[in-house]
C-alpha cells in the first residue's frame, strides 16, 4: 500500500511535468478506446495526430484553428489568475463576431483600408460590452460571475441566429441562415496563399506578449495574482477587487470578440448562425493545461487545435463519430486535473525498512491486545 | 523508582521532509502526575504529542504504557489505551448543542439525550460546569474548551494531554480550570501539559521536560526553577530584554469615536461605542480575549472594513472610516495582522513579492514606475528588511511559506515599519515567535514609539503588554474600556475588566471624581 503525502512546497517540476503526463495519459486511453472499436490504435493516433502535421496545409489548419484558442485562452487565464471565472468566452467571442460582420456589412462595396481596423476595434468592443454584464452584475449585486457569463453564451447564440435568420440575412441567398459574404476590404489577408491561416494568428501571438508582460511586470497582474491566491491578502495590502473583476472581463472578453472577428473576416467570410464550434469553452482548458501562463496558452492551444483537426480526420477516414473531440478534450482536462495533484502530494511507498515502530498493517495484536486488556 | 511510569518514551525520532521535528526524544509521566512539556515553537511539542495521541507515528523509538510496549496506530487506539487529547483548537460545530457535539465525537455511538446526565456529572465532579442542551455557538472560548474537556473525560482517560489550554483563557479561567485540573490529578490521571508560559507551569505542574530542537534539553521540578532559568533552559543562552523609557505623548494620531460595527461573520462579535485616543509616541495596548471584537476593530482601524460613519475612525486629522486599506496606509498607517500566511503575506509568493504588497504605497521605495513593477527597487527593499530584522531564510527569493512562523513575522513587522509609519496597529504580534524573535519584535515596536509614532497592540499576553505599553484598555464583548495607565493598573484588574466588568468599575471611579 503507498498513500499520498503532502509536499513540503509545491513541485515546480511536476507543475511542468502535469500537463504532459496529461497528455500522455490522453493517448494511452485514446488507443485503448480505438482498439475497442475495431481499429488499429497505432493507425488511428497516426492518422488523429500525426497525418495532419505531415503538410504544410495541415500545418496551416493547425495554426488557424489554434488563434481563436489562444486569444480567448490569454484572456481568461488573466482572469483565472484572479479568480474571476469568465466561463462565456464563446458568448463574447460571438458577439465580437457580430459587431464586426455589422461593420463589415454596413461599409459593404467600401474597399478602403480602414474597414478592417474599424472591424477589429468593433469586435473587441462586442466582446467587451458583452463581458461587461456578467462583470457589472458581480461588482454591483454579488452575482455569480460564472452562471451569468455562461448563461449570456446561449443568449449569444440565439440573438445571432435571429440576425442572420432576419434582418442580416443575404437576400440573394436561397433562404439559407447566413449573410451575404464580407467583400476583400473586410477579410483578413492570408499569411500564404494557399493557406487559411490569416493575420489573427499574428496578432493572437501579440496577445501572448502583452499577456506576458501584464502578468510578469505590471502592477496590475501582480494585484490580480494576490487576489486569487490569498483574498485576505490582497484586502489587507488594499487591492480593489471590482477593479480585478472588470479588468478581467473587458480582457478576456475583447481578446474574446478578437476571435470572433478572426473567424468571420477569416475562414468564414460571413455571418452563419453559429460562428464557433465552442472555442470559447474549450479555451478553459486551454487556460489550465497552460497552467494559467501566456507561454503556456500558447503550446495548449497548438494541442487542442490539433485535437480538433485530428478528430476531423478520424471522423473521414477513420469513420469515427464526431464526439471524439470532444472526449478527448475531456481526457486531456480529466488527467491534467488527476495529474495536479502531484504537484501539491507525492505518493509515499511503505517500504519495510522503515518499520522499526510500525507494521504494515494497522490493527495487527500489539495495540488491539493492549487497549482490551486495559 | 519503584512505581510504574504511566507512559514513557525512549529514544522517539520523527523526520519530516525538511526537518527533524523529534530527534531521540525519553519522557516519562507517572500516574497522577502534571508534568509540563516546555519549549520554544518549533521545538518538537506539537509532533510528540501527536505521535503520543496516534496522530503521527514515529520514525524510530519505543513507546510503554503502563509496563507494555505499544504502538499507537490512531487517534482512536489511542483513546482505547485511555489516552484523551485537548486540541488548542476545537473542532465544534457550532449550530449544535454540547451533548449532540460530544455524541458526534464519542468512539461509542450513544444519543445525546442519554449522554446529558453523564455530561452533567463529570463536568459537576471535575468543576467545569456545562449545560449539556445548550448550543455552542453562544458560549464563549472558555466554555468551548470546557466541552473538549469534558469530552475527553467521559472516555475515563489515564493520560490526558493538554495542548497550550490557556492561551484563550481569561487569568479567571485560567485559575478555574487549574482547580479542575489538580482534581483530575488526585484521582490518579496523569497529564500531560504542554506550555509555554512559564508562570503557569510553575504554579500547576509536578515535573518539567524541556525541548529543544527537538531533543530534551532537561528535566526540572519546575517548582525549584525561576522562570528565568526556565527560559534559559529553553533557548539555551541568555534572555534578551527590552526596556521602556518614560516619554511624554504628542498630538492624537487615531481616535475612534462612537463606533458602532456589525461583524461580517455570523458568530462574530459586534462592535458598540468603541472610543479610544490613540497618540503619537505612545503605545496603548488592546488586552482581551480572542473573539471578543478584536478582529472587528483591527478590520476598521486598518480599512479591511467601512465603518458606518466616516467621522468615527479619525486618521491624522482625517475622518477615515470610509476610506480603504490602500488609502489610509497612504495616510501614514502601517498595519500587521494577527494572520501571517494568507493576510500579511502571501504563502506562495517569494519575500520579494511579498514586500510589494504593501511596499508599493511606500513613497521613498520607488517600486513603481507608471504602473510596471521594477524588480530591482522591490528585491531591493526585500533584502534591506531581512538584513535588518534578521529573518533567517533562504534570500528575497524564497517563498513567504518556506520561512517559520517568527520568521515571516520579523519580515512581516520589517516590511510595515521600514515603510516608516506615522501610526502602526499590530495584532498579536509575537504570537507563536520564539523568545528570543519576540524581544527584537518588542525591541522594534518601542524604537517606533520613540521615534514619535502612534502605536496600537492588540495582544493576548497580559505580560507582554505590561512589558512595553503606555497604556492598557481591555476588548470584552464588542466594548472597549478606558485607557489606563500601566502604572495605575495590574494584571489582576485588567484580568477582571477582561471577563467585560469594566462598567461597574468605570462608573465608581467616575463617581468619585464627581464627588472629589
């Protein structure tokens, strides 16, 4: 029998080691599950996460699918750091979505250079706007920061499938749930032709950066950080938790609607009634399995994203239903989460040699014959 | 010796990861006999006792009770062998009644209707008289403790083991539990009384073992000690002391004037009239027990709480109660709270980060710049303070939780006085810090007052507060007495003003001014 034993201090290598022992564990039960269902398990990782890095196009995909994740991945691991728990990510990033196709279609036939700025501007501002309610609502009447976030998701989605089911619906365009296409002043360049990935990734990439350096050197991300490590802490030194509460949601929920204008002025091209196959949401992993770190963000939502592409594969070739994204972003969250405790524990074998007072198994005679003789 | 040790110990050791709490430790209790374990915090007390109550088992050594060689696997076969523990800290729940409390922490599974009059009958036969129906929320520490107690007592204990059971005791308590004690002695229970204040062991127990660096240091009739060797013994050198020189006070630094403060916690202690006159160059201690409004009053002296009114917490000529932590500290407050970990500092961050906690609203220290924080000015200011002070760690980069409790707190109070405060509030400030860490720390506070600022203690140690105030007022239920001077004053009535019994005596003496 072993047992767990706390760690004087937390392990600064197991903190590093838990995301991959995560990971590892995330594929040694993805082959177990492709072998029950009849597949080859080395042919199925083959084709789940190594086919989609063997050209350039899959590397493209790989990088595009992964900027909407890190953009809203930086931004609520901001918050996270803080405690503040911004859960509608997917909400703002929709709502971004939506200023942007407003502007984009509002100056649609102006081809001038200042349309796409303006769209990411108006993008972040949806996102922003609409993460501002969860946060006024937590500052002013106590409200649950995560329910109200998550419940303005859904809020989202409905209120874009009424615009592109009504008033921003493509006339010309067969009744189908969508709007017209953006025109090229309103698209984001492509970094190579031939590719889809576009200028977000870039830009998600300034993000880190500058998530980077809030968390590492401004005073802010420092009041942030106390706040959700010790609150009494940051009451006593006089940190203002409203202000941690808004700088939170207006981050994560600009960089949020960032995304959002990523998706619509890129890949897309258009409003469609729905805009994310839940970045938003699987940006929270994104968040903890980078351990709340700009850097970190970064390399998870390279593996998410390529979660997501190799269960587009395995879904064509391998004939695999499309929850097994989904399962194995589940996996990924399960075992990081399993994985974390040995940051804080180590597991402690009992090993004979150290028995001189103690047997292996507790009510052995010495102590049971004592206490009934007595 | 011919008669058998009730419990005794050779050659106990217990490792943790980055220390050795027990290093060969023999003890020897004999039935019916106090007998006081004395040391310094860190010396081992804690972890023996712990492996005597089953809680940790040690690395090596051997344990016999009562002539049998045992091993103690659990709490539970600890209370089998008649083994009983008072914790320091109860674990109650508070919404329900002593008898359904005891029931719950009984091994036995009895109701609580049928435990009362067994309860009613030990606590009449030790002294301790308990209301088996009534709920523990509305008793006070003092009878909280009395519940553990008598907890223990139902199980017929032979070794009872007491871990510090004053500290949350008024001197008045304190005297009624000894009596209870002494009882429980003559009729054979041993006990064993872990302590570090001095008087007390030498007023109650039989024997002293002394820890240190978790070896025995001694073994003394504390009766035929001082309390000075006592201390020596434990530290192992020389006392330190710190002296008080007479000073005539400034102007009024804070003054609290009719505050009235409900408590955020639901069993917390509300605030009524709370008046006080706190001057530069002076220091007024706050005697009382815990949980008597303390926390309540050092909340809104230092802003964590909004007092109602903003003119009922003045601040260096300004009306404050408004105002926030950050903002009073800007006025000149410097602030030391009673928790280290998690309040005063934060455990994971390193002494560096931990200085910018409230080390960026010092002015000279320039550890801002246009809201970037530069490193240099922080690390900087971190190694001035543990320079100063003496905080034995690991450099500014070592985190607030891999330091010893006195040590945090030498950081703790370095960090709030180097920032150079016109007025300074410390709650508890040596509590848990050695002998030795406790002097520099008092050492500090006066310098300050001399210095000319205004300095409030908020302390459970009547001693330490007749070491170094100016003044005494007593905290009982939410109410704050006069101030008195420590010359017109003694432990024995400010012990009395500590059960709240200061209004009595406030209106005599008001009287008699009246009729003088």
């Amino acid at each position: 029998m072993s047992r767990l034993e706390a760690r004087p201090e937390p392990s600064r290598a197991m903190m590093l080691a838990s995301p991959l022992l995560a990971a590892a564990a995330m594929l040694v039960t993805g082959s177990l599950l492709f072998l029950f269902l009849g597949k080859s398990p080395l042919h199925a990782f083959y084709v789940y996460f190594i086919q989609p890095l063997t050209s350039l196009y899959g590397i493209g995909e790989l990088l595009l699918k992964a900027t909407p994740l890190i953009l809203c991945g930086v931004g609520l691991a901001i918050g996270f750091r803080a405690n503040v728990h911004n859960i509608g990510a997917d909400g703002q990033l929709t709502m971004g979505a939506v200023a942007s196709g407003c502007v984009a279609l509002y100056f649609d036939g102006v081809n001038a250079p200042w349309v796409l700025p303006l769209m990411l501007v108006a993008g972040a501002l949806g996102g922003m706007a609409w993460a501002a309610v969860p946060a006024l609502l937590r500052t002013r009447f106590n409200t649950s920061e995560i329910l109200v976030s998550l419940m303005l998701v859904y809020v989202a989605y409905l209120f874009l499938g009424y615009l592109v089911h009504g008033p921003l619906r493509d006339p010309a365009g067969f009744n189908f749930p969508q709007s017209k296409m953006f025109g090229d002043a309103a698209t984001l360049p492509l970094l190579k032709e031939g590719l889809r990935v576009n200028a977000a990734f870039p830009l998600s990439l300034v993000a880190v950066l500058g998530a980077w350096f809030f968390c590492r050197h401004a005073f802010a991300g420092y009041r942030m950080r106390v706040s959700g490590m010790a609150p009494a802490a940051a009451l006593y030194a006089g940190f203002s938790e409203p202000k941690n509460v808004w700088i939170a949601f207006l981050a994560s929920g600009g960089l949020a609607g960032l995304a959002g204008v990523g998706e619509v002025a890129g890949p897309l091209g258009q409003l469609q009634a729905s805009v994310s196959p839940g970045y938003g949401f699987a940006a929270i992993i994104v968040a903890y399995v980078g351990r709340l770190h700009p850097l970190g963000v970064l390399l998870a939502s390279l593996l998410m994203s390529l979660l997501y592409i190799g269960g587009e594969s395995a879904q064509v070739e391998l004939q695999l239903p499309s929850a097994i994204t989904g399962l194995f972003q589940g996996l990924l969250l399960f075992y990081l989460l399993a994985t974390d405790l040995f940051i804080h524990y180590r597991i402690k074998p009992r090993h004979p040699a150290a028995l001189l007072a103690r047997p292996t198994h507790p009510p052995t005679d010495m102590t049971e014959t004592a206490a009934h003789e007595s | 010796m011919n008669e058998q040790p009730r419990l005794e110990l050779l050659g106990i050791s217990k490792s943790y990861p980055s220390v050795v709490a027990n290093d060969g430790v023999d003890l020897r209790v004999m039935p019916g006999e106090i007998h006081a374990v004395l040391g310094e915090n860190g010396a081992g007390k804690s972890t023996l006792m712990k492996m005597i109550y089953g809680a940790v088992r040690p690395d090596a050594g051997e344990m016999v009770w009562e002539g049998r060689q045992v091993r103690i696997d659990s709490p539970s076969a600890a209370r089998r062998l008649g083994i009983g523990m008072v914790f320091q800290h109860f674990a109650l729940f508070e919404t329900l009644s002593v008898a359904e409390n005891i029931a719950l922490a009984l091994d036995e599974k009895v109701s609580p209707a049928l435990l009362s009059p067994r309860i009613r009958a030990v606590s009449e036969q030790y002294g301790l008289p308990l209301d088996p129906e009534r709920r523990v929320h509305s008793m006070s520490v003092g009878e909280r403790q009395r519940v553990e107690i008598v907890r223990c007592l139902l199980q017929s204990p032979r070794l009872l083991i007491m871990d510090e059971p004053t500290s949350v005791l008024t001197p008045d308590a304190v005297q009624r539990l000894f009596v209870s004690l002494r009882r429980l002695r003559d009729d054979g229970v041993s006990i064993l009384y872990i302590s570090h204040k001095l008087d007390e062991i030498q007023a109650l127990c039989d024997r002293a073992t002394v820890l240190r660096a978790g070896r025995v240091a001694g073994v003394a009739n504390p009766r035929e000690e001082t309390a000075h060797s006592l201390a020596e013994l434990m530290i192992g050198g020389a006392l330190p002391t710190c002296s008080l020189a007479p000073r005539a006070p400034g102007e009024v630094c804070l003054e609290l004037r009719g505050l009235d403060l409900p408590s955020l916690d639901p069993f917390g202690t509300h605030l009524e009239g709370i008046a006080l006159q706190l001057r530069a160059g002076e220091i007024v201690g706050l005697a009382g027990v815990s949980g008597n409004g303390q926390q309540e009053l050092l909340k809104a002296v230092s802003g964590e709480q909004a007092a109602p009114r903003a003119d009922s917490v003045r601040l260096l000529g300004r009306d404050a109660g408004r105002l926030d932590a950050a903002a009073r500290r800007r006025l000149g407050l410097g602030f030391v709270p009673e928790e280290r970990l998690g309040r005063g500092a934060v455990p994971a961050l390193s002494l560096a980060e931990n200085a910018l906690l409230t080390g960026y609203l010092g002015e000279s220290t320039g550890m801002l710049r246009r809201g970037v924080v530069r490193d240099k000015a922080v690390a900087g200011f971190a190694a001035r303070v543990i320079e100063r002070f003496k905080v034995k760690c690991g450099g500014a980069r070592a985190a607030a939780s891999s330091l010893s409790g006195g040590n945090l707190q030498k950081f703790i109070v370095g960090r709030e006085i180097d920032l150079a405060p016109k007025v300074m509030v410390l709650a508890q400030p040596t509590w848990g810090v050695d002998i030795g860490a406790a002097m520099l720390i008092r050492q500090a506070i006066i310098d300050l007052r001399d210095a000319g600022v205004a300095v409030l203690v908020v302390s459970e140690e009547l001693d330490e507060l007749f070491m170094m105030c100016d003044r005494i007022a007593v905290l009982a239920k939410g109410r704050l007495s006069r101030a008195l001077p420590v010359t017109e004053t003694s432990v024995q009535q400010i012990g009395v003003w500590m059960s709240g019994d200061f209004d009595a005596a406030q209106q005599a003496e008001g009287a008699n001014h009246v009729a003088a």
